[in-house]
C-alpha cells in the first residue's frame, strides 16, 4: 500500500463498492476487469446504455498487452511515446475481454492514466479497471472529487481526491487495424492529429472521420448529446476578444454572469467543464460561451469544439449570442 492511497482498493471492491479515482483528464468510476458484477453497477450508477464501450486502464504495457489479441509494433511504439497519458488505444481484443465491457465489439480500448493516484491503485489492484466518467450518462465529466461526491452515495462510490484534473476533457482514441496498418480518429482530446502523425510509419495511414461527421460507425459511445450542461447551452465564435461564460435570466447584460476562459486551447480545456459547472448553478436559465476568433483553424481547439459540439444546443458563428 502506497501513501498516496488512502483506501486499499481491493477492500472496497470487495465490499462490492466501486472507486472514484482522479486521473489528468477527468475522474473515472472504476471496476476490476475480471468483476462483472461491479462492471454491471458502473452501467446501473451512471444510467449509461450497455451499446456503450468501457475504457480499460493499466498500470503497465505488459497488462495491456494481456487484453489484447495482437499488439502491433506502432502499438508499443505509442504506448512507449504517449504513455502514462491522455491516448486511448482500440485494439483486437482478447477472450478473456467481456462483451460488456467492449459492448459486444471485437475490440477493446486502453489506456495508462498520467495521475500518480490512477497509477498507485492500478499497481494495487487485483486487475486493469474499467474507468468512465463518473457522472451521470450525458452530462457534464468531473474534474473534482467534489463533483463525484454531489453524484454518487457514497454507500456505492468510494471517491478518491487527487485534485482538480490537467488536461480537464476526455482521452484522445485511436482505432489500430493491423490487418490494414490503418489508425482511425475516433476521438480528439488534448493529443492532436498532427502528435499522432508525427509517430506513424510511412506503412500506417491515419483514417479521419467525414468531414462534418462524427466518428460514429467505430466509435458506439459517440452519441451526439454527451457532455452536457442541465441549462441550454449556445456556443459562439465571436469577434469579442474576451472568451466568457454567462447565464443570464433576462438577457441583460448588467445581469449576466460572466466568467472568463483562456484563450489558449489546453489552458480552456482544463477549465471547461468546471466553468459549465459554474454557470449551471449561477441564476439564469441559459449559458453562453464565447470562443476566440480562429479556433475552427487551430487543431489545438479541436478536443474542446468536439466536446462543446455535443453540449451546445445552439450554434452561431460571427455572432454574439445576446447581441
Ligand atoms: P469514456 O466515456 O470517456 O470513458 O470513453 C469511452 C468511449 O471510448 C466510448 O464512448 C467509445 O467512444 C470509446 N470506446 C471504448 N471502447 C471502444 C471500442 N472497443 N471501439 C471503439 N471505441 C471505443
Ligand atoms: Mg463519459
């Protein structure tokens, strides 16, 4: 047992309760692998749809390569490069992988958490563990322990503080085909295409979704409405130098809210879901935020956009939102 881990993992999974663990992107709501019974309560807890894959975390290379069937060279490669850290790998799964966790796919996607809590109870744990957000199914991910807390009981969730997530979003995924050396885009987050590219064989291609398109075909998690705020949210890209989040009940401006946001896309990344958070609970029935100019063109906003594009209920380009 190390010290930064205040409870033993497996004392809690055996007192059938699942754990709450920080890692650099948001807080995840982790089950053993091999303990179907606490695999099913993650889908019971968070009203999450079964057609909805699991993310599998490791301690080690050499666990995830115990998940999968094959394990191709640009595997361990990226893996050695990006590993611990924000890059989830789809890959051909083992047997012994349940359906339940893959939603029935013959693939399974994994992942080493950058978060010396994540890694400590990973080293501990009787197995890898499947971790998704720790919310409710559609609304916004947790960067607290706080926001798990106000969530989950705690007669089921043991939360485990590590403090406020680095990276803020979601995991960039990527699919790898072996049989036709192709990897697909299937999510963004704060590893960006050109990070990928730049450690690719000439052999590999990179596979991106239609243009407009989500990732859906290979992606089954990826339904539109995700990541959202209990308030309508409009998203626009405005002239207006200062990047801002508001609520507002009467649509005057000497009423709004306003919270201000980074212009730098990781740097708005890590504050995002705590400002869609903050909004949420200021009076007023609406929310809106404000990009900066040029963000559609900078593959840095890319993870953001994709997530604000599943939030968003309403879209405007060039336009403020209460002008
Ligand atoms: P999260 O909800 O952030 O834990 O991420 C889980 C997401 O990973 C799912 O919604 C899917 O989009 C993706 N995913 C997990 N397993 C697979 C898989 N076998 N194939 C494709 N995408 C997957
Ligand atoms: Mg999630």
């Amino acid at each position: 047992m190390t010290s930064l881990l205040s409870v033993d993992p497996a004392a809690v999974f055996d007192s059938g309760r699942l754990i709450a663990m920080p890692t650099e992107t948001v807080y995840g709501l982790a089950a053993p692998i091999n303990r179907p019974d606490l695999v099913a309560r993650i889908f019971e807890l968070k009203g999450r749809p079964a057609s909805n894959p699991l993310i599998v975390h490791v301690g080690s290379t050499e666990q995830a390569r115990g998940c999968v069937r094959e394990w191709p060279a640009l595997a361990q490669h990226l893996a050695e490069r990006f590993w611990p850290g924000p890059l989830t790998l789809v890959l051909p799964k083992a047997n012994h992988i349940s359906d339940v966790i893959t939603a029935g796919q013959g693939t399974v996607a994994l992942r080493m958490p950058d978060h010396p809590v994540a890694l400590a109870i990973l080293r501990v744990s009787p197995a890898p563990l499947v971790a998704p957000s720790a919310n409710l199914f559609t609304r916004l991910s947790p960067t607290r322990a706080e926001d798990v807390s106000a969530v989950f009981d705690s007669a089921d969730v043991e939360v485990v503080d590590g403090g406020p997530c680095r990276v803020g979003i979601e995991s960039t995924i990527i699919g790898l085909d072996p049989a036709t050396k192709t990897l697909r885009w299937l999510r963004p987050g704060l590893i960006s295409q050109a990070d990928i590219r730049a450690e690719m064989p000439a052999d590999w291609r990179l596979e991106l979704p239609p243009a407009g398109q989500e990732a859906a075909p290979d992606a089954p998690g990826q339904m539109r409405e995700h990541y959202r705020p209990i308030k309508s949210l409009t998203v626009v890209v405005s002239e207006r130098p200062a990047s801002a989040i508001f609520a507002s009940a009467t649509g005057e401006e000497a009423s709004w809210v306003v919270l201000p946001l980074p212009e730098d896309a990781a740097a708005a990344a890590r504050q995002l879901y705590q400002a869609l958070r903050q909004a949420d609970q200021a009076d007023g029935e609406r929310i809106g935020l404000r990009l900066p100019p040029g963000c559609r063109d900078d593959p840095a906003w890319e993870g953001v956009l994709n997530r604000l594009a599943k939030a968003a209920t309403d879209w405007r380009d060039e336009c403020d939102p209460v002008s």
